[in-house]
C-alpha cells in the first residue's frame, strides 16, 4: 500500500488564491490590506524569508510596506517605528523579521506590536488566547501543520498526537491546535525519555526537533501521518527535515515532503492572518 504525500505547495498555493479572492473583495469595499515588513540588518536568510512574503503578498493583492533598517538600528528606534505602524488606521498587519540582532530585546519588540495587528501571532496575548480559546493570531507555521491536515482529509478528533518539540513558536502552539482539534495530545523534548516509544504510539507525528533526519522509521508506528516541520540544508545543499523521508516514507500512511510540505504553508497562513487581521481588529 502506497503512502500519500501531502502536497503543502498545491494546498498553499489553494489558500493564497482564497486569499487573493478576499483580498479583492475587500478591495471592492474600499479596503486595503496592507501588510509592514520590518526588517533590522542583512542576514542572508531573513532578507530571502522577506522576500517571499512580500512576493506572495503581490500574488494575493495584499500590499506591503518594506522598513529596511541598518543592523545598527537601537532598539528605542525599532519600538517607535512600531508604535507609529500600531497607530497608521491603513496598516492591517506587522511583521518584525526574526531573529533581530543581539542588542535587540525580541521578546520587548514582539510585546509592542498591537495584538490586533500581530500577524506572525508571536505576541504573549495571541499565545494566551490559542491557549484559552479564544479568538486571536495563530502563528502561521502551526496554522498551516493544521490546515494540511484538514485538507488531505485526516482526522484529528481522537488521534494519539505526538509533537516533538516545545518551542513558542512551533511546537506548543501546534500541541494546543491539536488540543483544540480534540487530538489526544502529547508533546516531547530534549529531556523526553523513550522517545521513540512515545512516537511509536502516534498516529499523528509532528517533527519539529530542529535535527536533520533526526526521525527514522523506528521511531514511527505503521500507517502513522508525519509532519515535517524542519528546514535544514544537507552537506550537498539540498533542504531536508528533521525526518529521514525516505526511510520513513513507505511506512507512513501520509507524509509531508521537504521541500514542499509545511514550509510553503506558513506563508500561505500569513497571507491568511492579513485577510483575518480586518475582521479580527473589530474583535479582540
Ligand atoms: P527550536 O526552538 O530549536 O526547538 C527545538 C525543539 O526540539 C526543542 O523544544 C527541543 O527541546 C526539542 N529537541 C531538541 N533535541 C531533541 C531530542 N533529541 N529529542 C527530543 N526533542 C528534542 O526549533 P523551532 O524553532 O521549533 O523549529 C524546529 C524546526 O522547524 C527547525 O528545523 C526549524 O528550522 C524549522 N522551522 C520551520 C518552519 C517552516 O516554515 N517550515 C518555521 C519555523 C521553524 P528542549 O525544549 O528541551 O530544548
């Protein structure tokens, strides 16, 4: 029996499309859904991570607005921009590009974004609310793990969950969407004993251990669904996860390859979080 691979580029590509749609809708209402892309430095990585955004901005008509500022930037500087992008009525949603550089205090930086325009859903009130559930940003990485599953048609509600990891801007928030979703949750660590004996129980595996190819088919049960959510760049610099897809693959019932799984899916969720950003602004 053959595995099905989750195809998070058709998906995304599919929630963009939905986005462009509403999109234009607002558009027709007078509204614009303007995104501010806030960048501090030149790291390699972030300026192509921005660069992505703001290209599926285009395909999805959300206009955004870049503030490139030098690696020098003080932090005073970087907090008035924000403020001043917190009280701009045209601005729907901000995006401060991670990480910032060492004399930036991130967490300070993330608490000064308005929740109601807090995009990436880093901010300690939109974790407090995915925690309570109430309504509020979902960081997009997560938002996207769940939205590939509903779409590949695979049930949550009573499935044995296992998220490897527990970090605030992957794990713990997938464990609670899982939660809501009514999965039976577990989440492991660094610390987590038998790991592979918890994995093994799941029907649902979400990697996200930041180890490339860390997850090979002994730690997976038969017919099990994999979400790969690590990124990493092998010696030969081809991407890989933090499971060992081809190992892993034929045991599976349903994979998420990289590339092409739950990393276009987390652009895709931001463009969602614009569109969300005009209803949600009058809610919360
Ligand atoms: P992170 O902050 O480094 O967290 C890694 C987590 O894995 C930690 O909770 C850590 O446990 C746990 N861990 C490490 N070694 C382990 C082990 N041997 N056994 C069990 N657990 C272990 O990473 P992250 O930001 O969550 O990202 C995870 C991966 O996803 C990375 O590869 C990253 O590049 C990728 N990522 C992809 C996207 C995307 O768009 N696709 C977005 C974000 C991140 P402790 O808490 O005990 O240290």
């Amino acid at each position: 029996m053959g595995y099905q691979r989750i195809d998070g580029k058709a998906i995304s590509g599919q929630i963009k499309e939905e986005c462009r749609i509403k999109a234009e809708r607002y558009r027709e209402q007078g509204i614009e859904i303007t995104l501010a892309v806030v960048q501090v430095g030149n790291d390699p990585a972030s300026g192509v991570y921005v660069r992505n955004k703001k290209r599926a901005c285009e395909e999805c008509g959300i206009k955004s607005l870049s503030f490139e500022l030098p690696e020098e930037t003080g932090e005073a500087e970087l907090l008035s921009l924000i403020e001043k992008l917190n009280k701009d009525k045209t601005v729907n949603g901000i995006l401060v590009q991670l990480p910032l550089p060492a004399h930036i205090d991130e967490d300070k930086v993330i608490r000064t974004i308005d929740m109601k325009k807090d995009v990436d859903g880093f901010h300690p009130m939109s974790a407090g609310a995915l925690c309570t559930g109430q309504r509020g940003f979902v960081s997009c990485t997560p938002a996207g793990i769940i939205e590939l599953l509903k779409r590949s048609n695979i049930e949550i509600a009573g499935k044995e969950c296992v998220v490897i990891g527990r970090s605030n801007i992957v794990g713990k928030p997938a464990a609670l969407l899982l939660l809501a979703e009514n999965g039976t949750v577990t989440v492991c660590h660094s610390k987590t004993k038998n790991l592979k004996e918890v994995t093994s129980r799941a029907d649902i595996v979400v990697a996200a251990v930041g180890k490339p190819k860390f997850i090979t088919a002994d730690y997976i049960k038969e017919g099990a669904v994999v979400i790969d959510v690590g990124i990493h760049r092998n010696e030969d610099g081809k991407l890989c996860g933090d499971v060992d897809f081809e190992n892993v693959a034929p045991k599976c019932g349903a994979i998420t390859p990289v590339p092409g799984g739950v990393g276009p899916m987390t652009i895709a969720m931001l463009m969602s979080n614009c569109i969300a950003s005009v209803d949600l602004s009058e809610s919360l």
